[in-house]
C-alpha cells in the first residue's frame, strides 16, 4: 500500500512539472512571439521615417536651388500663405 502510495504520489509530482514546464514554454513562446510583433513593427515604423527623411531632403534640396536662384518664398500664417506676409529670404 505504501508503494501504491508512493508512485501516485510521485505521478501526480511528474504530472505537475510536465504541465508547469509547458506553461513555461508556452508563456516563454507568447512572449517570443510578442517581442517579435514588436521588433516587426518598429522595423516599419523606422523604414517609414527613413522614406520620409529622403523625401524632406528632396523638398530642402529644392528650396535651397530656388533660394539660390533669388525666389522669395513665402512664409505660412495661420490663414494660409500670402505674398504680402513675411518671406523666407536668402
């Protein structure tokens, strides 16, 4: 009886690791999986500043030739742009 007693005890022993170890494992995949979301997303998010810091240098570089070029460009109020208004000069 007490061997009886013994390997139950020791199956529900076994029983209780195995499921704690996959809970680990599962909670450590759901957490890799997280980290991974999050590595994805600010992977895009970095690609997108990078298309826009090109596209800014794009504009910069065509303000700086008008500039060159002694184009007054108008400075914008809060109603819009207006020639009459403070200018950008050169």
């Amino acid at each position: 009886m007490a061997e009886w007693w013994m390997r139950k005890s020791q199956c529900r022993l076994t029983c209780h690791l195995q499921a704690t170890q996959l809970t680990r494992r599962l909670t450590e995949g759901r957490q890799s999986q997280e980290a991974e979301r999050w590595r994805r997303l600010a992977q895009r998010k970095n690609q997108e500043l990078e298309r826009f810091r090109v596209e800014l240098d794009s504009i910069l570089d065509v303000l700086r030739e008008l500039q060159k070029q002694g184009v007054v460009i108008p400075a914008p109020n809060s109603q819009g742009f207006s020639m009459t208004d403070s200018c950008w000069k050169t």
